[in-house]
C-alpha cells in the first residue's frame, strides 16, 4: 500500500488514464491581474493595459503575450529580466517596456520599472476565497500544521521545528510539514493552482529519526474536502500528487483516510482510494525547485511539471459518495515527506 503524505491511503485501483498532449488554452489579456513587488516592500495587484512583453535577448526580440508568462524577476538595473514562461521557458533578456498601468481597488496607477522587483501573473479568471489561515502567501491565507514555516524573502519556508503544543514524531499524532487552506470549501471547484515547488532535504536541527540528508519528498492535494492536523483522526479525503525525490510520482485519492491507532502511526485505514496516474522521470531541483500546474475541471484532472503534462484524466468517480465524502470541490493542501525541508514560490490560484 502507498500512502501519500498528505495523509490520503490508497491502493491499487482502476486507471483512467488520458495521453492528451495539448498545450494550455491561450486567454485574452482582459482576464489577467499582475502582482508587483517593489523595491520599497509594497505589493500591488491589479488589471494591466498591456497586452503583451517586448524582450530583447541576445538572440532575437519577442513580444511575449501575459496569458503565456508566469513571473518576470527584475535584475539590479531594472532593464534585465528573467521571464518564466507557463510551458516552462526561461527568457532572459532587456525588457522594453514603459511604465506599467494598472487598475487597482484604489484607482489607477502607473509603476515604472525602476521601482518593481518582481512581477507576477496572478490571475486568470476569478480568484477562489483566499481562507482564513494566518500566513498570507500567493492570494490565499495558509494555515501551517505540524512545523512552524515563515515567509522569506519570495518564498513559503517550513522550519526545523515542531508548531508548539503539536505532539511530533513517529509514536506521536503525526510527520510532515504542512500547509493548508480552504479545506472544504464549496468555492473551490473548478480551478488552477501553479507554483514552484523546492524539497530541501533534510535539516540537521530536526532529525530525530536519522534519515539521510538528501531525503526529500512531497504531496500536493487538491480537492480537498477534509484532513486534520494528526494522523490518528479520521478525515483524509481528498485527491493528491506524491512526488518522490527519486523523479518518481504518483496521483490518487482517498476517503477518510487516517491511523486507527490512539496515538502513532499504524494501523492505516481509509474508506476507499483509487490510484488515477503514477510515473518516473521528473528531475527534482532543490535549489530552484519546480514548477508545477494543476487543473481540475469537472471531472477532468490534468497536471504539468516544468512544462511537461504528466496526466490529463477524467475521474468518473469524483462525484460519487464514498464513506460520506464527495471529492467534487475543496482546497489545497501542501505536505513534504516526514522531516524533509520544503517551500513554495509564486503560487496563484484561479477559477476556471
């Protein structure tokens, strides 16, 4: 049995895979916000006039559209850039762009480039409900379970050390780093999340159980309707991307998932679970991490890692009760595997 870090068991089940290979669907300029981070600490978001981004590289000039990019990274002269690009692309080059007007909450405005950091596409479509978590992070407010984290610099940061009063470890209620947001929520249906997802491996402060150094791996759930904090609670239900720091992943569900033990992990007991995808190849970086993409629409699941899909499946199952749970909507859940250091960086989040 496998089971992912997020808590969801799941066994050997029927595939309902997809190969499809098509790009992501191109969206007009009228749907997309941008998130500014300035050189003084401000943060502003808000609909641009402009339609695209004219770059100049050493190779050649483009117009990249802003349906196609994901951040742009201003270097120290405020004319170089780094650009990532939603199917995976790095652009470097000058960018030749005049100041950048954007309507906001408070008005229009216009921010000259001398003055922005980093730059980001942050919407396409309606934003879902950002929670009701105490870290703000990416236009969602995360709650942290397990492990302590902190927001560094452009980054979501777990920490070695346990969250006060959380009873830690292999005997007690649970492993992992974790974040979650919208665990539930009816709001959160049809959407996209991407990001960029690091696994650091392990922190010699906060490693009781002796794993190797180089250690790391992680779960990413969507949909999902219920998960607690301890593992000896019923409740994980949910879908969930594993990624192993071998390359290797896997993509499942599971209903009510937890350990039916008073305390410690044992006795692993669910409701139901499926195995939907699971493959090798992916190229864990934990220095610049990774850039992941998941759809869910109706449904139909589909998922890329640094550009590449990896899945694109229908679940006919999703709608269908299974020990009282119903995997049609619910939030985001991040987990990395027992002591292993994670974060995560240019998260959004987008109804689609």
């Amino acid at each position: 049995m496998k089971t992912f870090l997020t808590g969801f068991a799941v066994v050997a089940g029927c595939q309902l895979l997809s190969t499809g290979l098509a790009e992501p669907e191109k969206t007009g300029p009228g749907s997309l916000r941008l998130a500014l981070d300035l050189i003084d600490g401000s943060h502003i978001v808000g609909t641009p006039a402009i339609e695209q981004v004219p770059v100049e590289s050493s190779l050649a000039k483009v117009d990249i559209p802003l349906g196609r990019l994901v951040a742009i990274k201003m270097a120290e002269d405020h004319q170089n850039a780094v650009l990532d690009l939603q199917n995976g692309d790095r652009v470097k080059g000058v960018i030749k762009l005049g100041p950048i007007a954007l309507d906001t909450i408070f008005g229009k405005v216009s921010v000259s480039l001398e003055t922005i950091q980093s730059l980001r596409v942050v919407s396409i479509g309606t934003t879902p409900s950002p929670g009701e978590g105490r870290l703000a992070f990416g236009g969602v407010n995360w709650t942290p379970w397990r492990t302590q984290f902190e927001v560094r610099g452009d980054k979501l940061v777990s920490l070695p050390a346990a969250q006060p009063g959380f009873n830690y470890g292999h005997s007690g209620n649970g492993r992992g780093a974790t974040l979650v947001n919208n665990i539930g929520s009816g709001e959160w249906k049809d959407y996209r999340v991407q990001f960029e997802l690091g696994m650091n491996g392990v922190d010699p402060a906060f490693n009781p159980f002796m794993l190797g150094p180089d250690y790391g791996a992680a779960s990413i759930g969507f949909h999902v309707v219920d998960v607690k904090e301890s593992w000896n609670e019923r409740g994980g239900s949910g879908y969930g991307l594993s990624l192993g720091g071998d390359g290797s992943w896997s993509l499942g569900c599971g209903y009510n998932s937890y350990c039916n033990t008073p305390v410690g992990y044992g006795n692993p007991t669910s409701d139901g679970s499926r195995i939907l995808a699971e493959g090798k190849g992916l190229k864990p970086d934990p220095v610049n991490g990774n850039k992941v993409r998941i759809e869910v629409s109706g449904t139909r699941i589909q998922i890329w890692v640094d550009g590449e899909k990896i899945a694109d499946l229908r679940d006919d199952k999703m709608g269908e009760a299974i020990g009282g749970q119903t995997l049609d909507h619910g939030g985001i859940t991040f987990t990395w595997g027992f002591e292993s250091m994670g974060w995560i960086r240019n998260f959004s989040a987008n109804q689609l």
